[in-house]
C-alpha cells in the first residue's frame, strides 16, 4: 500500500475496526489496520494517562516479563512517555523523532530496548479523554522504518484518529444508557458532570474512592472551573479535571474529573554507565561478564558462547552472584539495577 493509495484487504481491516467501535477488541483492530501496511516484529497497545503510570491495552509478541519491567519503572526514561507529558502532541511519532543521541547511548536503550530486541519503534499518538493518549506502537529488532513506511503510517493516521473518536464517543453514549456498565479504556477512577455540576456518572473506582477517603469530596470543590485543572492530594494521588464539548454524549459541555496515582515522573536518559558498579555487590570478573551479559538480554546458552565456557559454568557463577546480590532471580537483576539509576 502506498501513501496515497488504499486497497481492498485495509478497507476490509478498516471495516472490522469500526464493527469493534465501543467493545474491549476495538484497539486490537486498530492496531492491525497500522501493523499490516508496515511489516514489524511487536506491536503493542498503550495508555498514557495525565498522571499515573502507563498501562497496556494490548500487545502482540511483547512477553509478559518485559512488560512487567517496564512497568516496574523502566517507562520513566522511555522517550515516547517523556514525548507526551512535555508536548501532549498527537499524530506519527517515530522513535528517532523523540530519542536523542545522547538516550540511544544511554542505558534504556543498551540495556532494556536490547533485552526486549526493539532496534526501532513507530508511534501513531491518538488523544484521549482524562487528558491522556492512546498510542498504537509497532517495533522493529532489526532495522529501522524507512521515510516511505512513515508515510504510509502519516496516510493512515487520519482513519486511526476518525475511528479513535468514534469509539470514545460509542463508549459514553452507552453509559447514558447502561450506566452501571464499566466505561472501557477510560481512565480509572472517573467522574461526570453536567454543565450545571450536577453528577451524570461515575465508575466503582470512584466510588470506592469516595468512600474510602472523605477528604476527596471537599477537593473537589477545590478544582477551578477553567479548561483544565487539579488538585494535588497529600497521598500521593491527583483529581485533575477537563471540560468537555457541547457535543460530547452524556455530559454536553460539562466536565470530567479523574482521580489518578502519581506515577514516576519522566527522566532524561541516564548516562551510559557501568552496570555493575552501580550494584555495589563485591562479584568476581566473570560474575561481573556474566551480569552484563544478562543485562543485555542474553540466555545462558549465549553467555556461554560468548564466554567460551560450558552452561554449567554460567549456571553455577549465576548463583554465587545471584547469592552476593541477595536475590533469587534474572528479573530482580534488572530491578536492582532501575533502583540503581533512579535518584532518590
């Protein structure tokens, strides 16, 4: 498919998109109308909310185990997470766009991109409401997206974004009919008003809420009535609130106020390092090849290669380092070496 031209089999996945508008397989689908014009490794789905950490929606090839990591906190240098909370920009967003040289020498890019073999990625950023994004990533392990692959993806944002809104605006109007039902891909933890203040929804995470912590009642009257504003609880948490448009379903003109846990807050990339250092354990010269290696991704079999020694060798140095580290797994090597780069 080219840029300016569409063919029977995407008019074919554009049609299953927009018969999934209002259900959980919506974005499913619309990611495939993007990874099946350029050929990818991973695809993935993912919700960038105003305030709390991101979430999956979605993914495809991407194993549990790296999005666990990048959850845990890896997300805070992920230059597409930064993207979004300094520009709030929507539209195609390739990674070199947003990556500067300095981050593709830092340790995000050499130790968590090359554990999760992504050599480069393709954003479609789609706004959402609660002040938040949707973004719809596709990921290469080799190679990067040629300028004609950023066209095609340029061609068919405008259909993305068309299908996005109608999706959105299927969910709402459903809540005015079944308002007990969960208001799918909105943030947690949300409230409605009319445009006289009077409360037209709310989802059992805000009235959980309520009812748990008194205190967010009264913080509500602390929220200006302007486009935008938010109001910063002791606990960590954020009511931030957004006006909505005269022809927005169920709250014409009114309001929408979300109550968010502050997630950690967007770090440039931190400078390239020695990883092991940064552990403080007092490890051998193999034990320190070996946790380098498992920091770049690989496998016992190719640390063994590599190292020209037997797996039972790697096996046995795997545990007197995991022992001097005080963990019990490859994962919490990764974990002791986040905590290592985030500053108090």
């Amino acid at each position: 498919m080219s840029s300016r031209s569409i063919d029977s089999h995407t008019l074919d996945l554009v049609g299953k998109a927009a018969q999934a508008i209002g259900t959980d397989a919506f974005y499913r689908h619309l990611l495939h109308l993007l990874s099946d014009a350029i050929p990818h490794d991973m695809a993935m789905v993912l919700r960038y909310p105003r305030y709390a950490a991101p979430d999956f929606l979605y993914r495809e090839k991407f194993p549990d185990r790296l999005a666990d990591l990048y959850l845990t906190g890896f997300y805070r240098f992920d230059p597409f997470y930064r993207h979004w909370h300094e520009q709030r920009r929507c539209g195609v967003v390739p990674y070199r766009s947003v990556a500067s040289a300095d981050l593709r020498r830092g340790d995000y890019h050499r130790f968590f991109q090359r554990q999760a073999h992504i050599a480069d990625e393709l954003c479609l950023f789609l706004p959402n409401v609660g002040h938040s994004a949707i973004g719809l990533f596709i990921e290469r392990s080799k190679g990067r997206f040629s300028k004609r692959e950023i066209e095609r993806a340029q061609a068919i944002y405008p259909a993305a974004a068309g299908l996005h809104d109608a999706h959105i605006g299927r969910i709402f109007l459903d809540l005015r009919f079944n308002p007990g039902k969960p208001g799918l891909h909105l943030p947690r933890a949300t409230l409605l008003l009319d445009r006289s203040g009077h409360r037209v929804y709310e989802d059992a995470d805000w009235a959980e809420a309520e009812r748990r912590d008194p205190s967010i009642g009264p913080a509500l009257g602390g929220l200006a009535n302007g486009a935008e504003a938010d109001v910063f609880l002791a606990d960590g948490r954020v009511l931030h609130a957004e006006s909505l448009s005269a022809d927005f379903p169920l709250a014409p003109a009114g309001r929408m106020i979300a109550l968010e846990t502050r997630g950690l807050s967007p770090q440039p990339a931190p400078r390239a390092v020695d990883p092991v250092s940064m552990l403080g354990a007092d490890l051998t010269r193999r034990e320190r090849d070996i946790v380098a290696l498992i920091l770049q991704g690989y496998p016992s079999s190719e640390i063994a290669r590599k190292l020209k020694i037997g797996r039972g060798t790697v096996k046995n140095h795997r545990r007197r380092l995991y022992y001097k580290l005080d963990i019990t797994s490859e994962r919490e090597v990764f974990l002791l070496f986040l905590r290592a780069l985030m500053p108090e």
